[in-house]
C-alpha cells in the first residue's frame, strides 16, 4: 500500500478523527447488553431494541442528511451529527428502564445518521488520490473505533452498565471540540440537495442491489454483535475483550487485505467470498452455540470477513451509481439500516426459543444477500474493468479548494 495516501489534508484527518470516536460509541455498548438485562429484568429481545431503535431512526433519517448537508454546509451538519449523539447517550445512561433507554437510543440514531453520511462524504471529497484510497482511510477510522470501543466498554461496565453511555458523550464531546476547532468552515452547495434525491437515486439497479445486499448481510452481523453476548454469558470486561479481538481483525483486513484481494481477485469475487466466508462462520457458530470456545473464535474469525466485505461494499457505493456520492451514500445507509433495523429484535427473539436459530437464520440471510448480489453482477464487473477498479481521483484542485474555504 503506497505511503503516499496516508499523507492527506487537514480536513480528512479531523473527520476521521471523529469517526473512530463515533465508531467507538457501537463497541461500547455492546459488552453491557447483559448487565442491563439483568439489572433492567429485561429479555435479549428487549435489549436488542436498543439496536433497532438506533437503526431505525439512523435508517429513515439519512433521507435528509443530503438536503441538511447542502443547505448549512458539512461542518455543520457534522457538528450538529455529535450534540446529538452526545445529548441522547447522556439521557439514555440516566434511564432506570428499557424503554427510556431505546427511546433515547433513537436520537443517538438520528445524530449519528447526520454525522456517518455527511463524515463519508466529506472524507470522500477531500482526500487526496483515488476513491478506493478514500474508502480504505474511512475504513480504517471505522475499524479502529469498533476495536477499541469494546475494551473501553467492558471497562467502564464493570464499574456500571451506565458509564459507557456517559463514556460516549464524553468521547462525542472532544470530537465535537476537535472536529470545531480544527475542520475549516464549509459553504453550503452551490445546488442543494433535493430531499427526494436518494430514493430517486434507488432507482438506479446497482445501487439498489448493493443496498439490499447489505439490508441482508446486517441480519448476519446483528445476530453476532447483539445476540452472541447473551450464550458467552461473561462479565462486561471479558466480551469487551472479545470484541476487541473481533475490532482488530476487521480494520486490519478492512485496510490491508480488501484493497490486495480486490487486486488479485476483483470486486464482486471479493465481497462474495468475504460473505461466504461470513456464512461458514455463523453456521459453525449455530451448531456450537453451546460451546463458549467456537462461539469466542466465531467472534474473532468473523472480524476477518467482515472487514473485507466492509471496504469493499463501501466502495461500490461509491462507484456503482452515477450520482453524487453524499446521495449515494445516504440512499444506500437507508435501505440498510432501516430495512435491518428488525435484525437485532429478531435474533433476540429466535434466541429466546433456541440459542442456534438466530445463527442459522442468520448464516441463510447472508446466503441470501449472495443470491441478491449476483443479480447485479454486471454493474460490479464494469467498476473492475475501470484502470484501478474505479480508482479515479476523487477531486479536481477547485473542488477540494470548494471543501476547505471558510464561509466568510
């Protein structure tokens, strides 16, 4: 991987920066989901609302944050994005019931989908080489965020479930800071965006597909993040070190091994396989779900796969639809956030029937988002026929000088 890429402007450092404090914010719940269950006298479907809630709001909400971006400008709307997230995980770790706590949740979910499209977009836009490089330095902040997240979680939680939420806003509050003091001011689009923009968007085949491929692929990875901690049945700590495990393998793979399988092998071979791989794991993870050793490995191994599918299912975004890439990435979060946000409720209610169904379920759902992927084959051929897969440079020295140029 060529040094050069890491060498980028101020602006893509102070964003991704943010990203691995917001990325942070996914792995620092997920060790309490059992404590809070205990101590709430709640169920795993119950606690897996906490998930749906996020999703669900996050999921309809990134309709907007195109029409907000463009009318105040990135900057703001990403600042905007964090005093959300910073006011409801604040107010969700003063709740004493489930439902204060979901409810709460989902305006996590609303600042978080102002700040996740707008962050990508941004990055995109102002990095320096080509969009795959962009991806991958995205990918990286994701990836260091959801490996730290759950050892900083399992810490906190073993003092109490709800010092992670407040180690959230804490987090949310220095990016805030260092996203405001250090990102130059952005003007709003020369032609806002229209509110209607990413569902006409969805009507372009590629990205329709890549989206519900991804709607499919979250049914799978939400039975492992949400479910997997109540059969481990391990203190806050011990799953925060897990997940840790699974956080670090998922960025080195995110960043070194995508953009090198991509390479040798192509982009849809690439996500195939990762999903594949992906569906292995989980079923191996029903048949032992018994077994706190397969499940523990399951967990780390499935990082591997998911980091893979992660890069290069963004890029794709990127590239698949000839739209611009703010529209594209909030189209694309839409479909797979709001239409997965019954993944977690529903591996938590097959849980609380047999502890292998939502592996199962899940394995087949990501088998399926294989299926659904084919379909769509030919779009992802033309990116690879692209010099670089696509690679083009993402902008031109008046763009990037249009990104950096304070208001006034």
């Amino acid at each position: 991987m060529s040094l050069a890429m890491w060498r980028q402007p101020r602006t893509v450092w102070s964003v991704a920066f943010a990203c691995v404090i917001s990325f942070m914010g996914i792995g620092l719940v997920d060790p309490i989901l059992k404590p809070i269950a205990d101590e709430l006298g709640a169920g795993p479907s119950q606690v897996s609302l906490l998930f749906t809630s996020y999703m669900a709001v996050m999921g309809v909400a990134m309709l907007g944050t195109g029409w907000v971006s463009s009318r105040v400008g990135a900057k703001r709307t990403l600042l905007v994005g964090l005093a959300l997230i910073i006011v409801g995980a604040s107010l969700a770790g003063s709740q004493d019931t489930v439902g204060g706590i979901v409810a709460f949740r989902a305006l996590w979910g609303l600042g978080n989908a102002l700040f996740i499209a707008t962050a990508l977009a941004t990055i995109v836009g102002a990095a320096v080489g080509s969009v795959g490089q962009a991806i991958v330095l995205y990918e990286a902040a994701l990836g260091v965020g959801i490996a730290t997240g759950p050892l900083v979680g399992g810490w906190l939680g073993g003092i109490s479930w709800r010092w992670p939420f407040f180690g959230v806003a804490i987090l949310m509050a220095i990016a805030l800071l260092a996203t405001a003091v250090t990102l130059p001011a952005t003007r709003p689009a020369a032609t806002p965006t229209a509110l209607s923009a990413p569902l006409r968007a969805l009507g372009h085949r590629g990205l329709l597909t890549v989206g519900i491929t991804a709607l499919l692929y979250n049914f799978g990875f939400f039975t492992l993040l949400a479910f997997t901690p109540f059969p481990l049945d391990l203190g806050a700590f011990s799953i925060g070190l897990i997940f840790f495990g699974w956080g670090l393998l998922l960025a080195i793979t995110s960043v070194f091994v995508a953009p090198l399988l991509q390479r040798r092998f192509g982009t849809l071979p690439g996500i195939v396989g990762a999903l594949l791989g992906f569906a292995v794991i989980l079923a191996v993870m029903g048949v032992g779900a018994h077994s706190k050793p397969v499940l523990v490995v399951g967990v780390v191994a499935a990082g591997a796969f998911l980091g893979v599918n992660n890069t290069l299912i963004t890029e794709t975004v990127m590239k698949v639809a000839p739209v611009e890439r703010g529209v594209a990435s909030a189209a694309y979060s839409f479909v797979r956030f709001a239409g997965g946000a019954v993944a977690p409720w529903l591996a938590g209610q097959l849980g609380e029937r047999s502890v292998q169904l939502p592996f199962w379920v899940g394995a087949g759902a990501v088998l399926l988002a294989v299926a659904v992927l084919l379909t769509a084959r030919s779009y992802l051929r033309a990116i690879d026929a692209e010099p670089g897969h696509g690679a083009e440079p993402i902008t031109s020295r008046i763009e990037a000088e249009a990104l950096t140029v304070g208001d006034a």
